[in-house]
C-alpha cells in the first residue's frame, strides 16, 4: 500500500448553489469539450481569480 502524503492531496469543497443554475452549468458543460466536470469548471475559475488578484497586487476584489 502506497502511503499518501497529505500535503499535497488535493482538498474537496462544499457549497450551496441554485438549482437552476446547478442544472444550466451542468448542461454547457455536456457540450464544452474543453470541460469535464464541476471540478474542472471551478478550478479554472479559481486560477483566474487568482491570476487577477496577482496582478492587482493582491488588492481588493478587482471592483
């Protein structure tokens, strides 16, 4: 058996969201082929997020 190690294991997350939108997100991503998955979706977004908080100097909420 191969021991983990738990600092690098990736961490999982949950939150609440609309129904609605739940379903509309689910089905664009049926048809991006770019995308595979909630996870995927909201990784991305996270790496945006971060990359323009970044360039903001870590400043703010880029309002």
């Amino acid at each position: 058996m191969v021991k983990e190690n738990k600092a690098t294991r990736t961490r999982q997350v949950q939150f609440r969201m609309d129904p609605d939108k739940v379903k509309r997100l689910l089905a664009a991503i049926a048809y991006d082929d770019n995308m595979h998955s909630m996870a995927d979706l909201f990784n991305k977004a996270a790496d945006e997020y971060l990359k323009k908080q970044e360039e903001n100097g870590g400043k703010g909420n880029g309002k």
